[in-house]
C-alpha cells in the first residue's frame, strides 16, 4: 500500500488503540468547489509531530502524549503501524 493519511501522532496513537473512531477537519486547504473527497477506500497512518501542539489537545491526550513521546522514532525515520 502506497497511500497514508498523515495526521498528529497522538490522533494516530488513539486511532490505533480504538480511544478514538473519527476525525473531523474544518479544512484549511483549498479544496475548491468539490470540497474534500476521499480518494482511497484504505489507507495507512501516519504519524506526524508536524504541527501538532500539545497545549491543544485534551489532558488526557497531553498525559498520553507524554508517555509515547519518548518513543516515538527521530524525524528521519518513519514507522507505519496501523
């Protein structure tokens, strides 16, 4: 598979574990007159700290966050679990 949804690390960690069943987006990228589509039936995660703010995202979300950041891998290394 060759197609990932790359979303907040803490989203994917929660994702992964069934605490979390969906994702809403408000947009901020152009998405014309079509709005957003999704293109693929199946899809990877991928877990991204790229503009992720722990400030806005829950306590419990900041308590997780706190507990998987140390093992989250270095920024050249990519791992895909779910």
């Amino acid at each position: 598979m060759r197609t990932a949804f790359k979303e907040w690390a803490i989203v994917v960690d929660a994702l992964g574990r069934g605490e979390q069943v969906i994702i809403l987006r408000n947009g901020g990228i152009s998405e014309g007159r079509d709005r957003f589509q999704v293109d693929r039936p199946r899809f990877l995660l991928f877990p991204t700290l790229h503009h992720q703010q722990r400030e806005q995202v829950t306590a419990d979300a900041q308590a997780r966050f706190d507990e998987i950041a140390p093992g989250l891998p270095s920024p050249d290394v990519v791992r895909i679990q779910y």
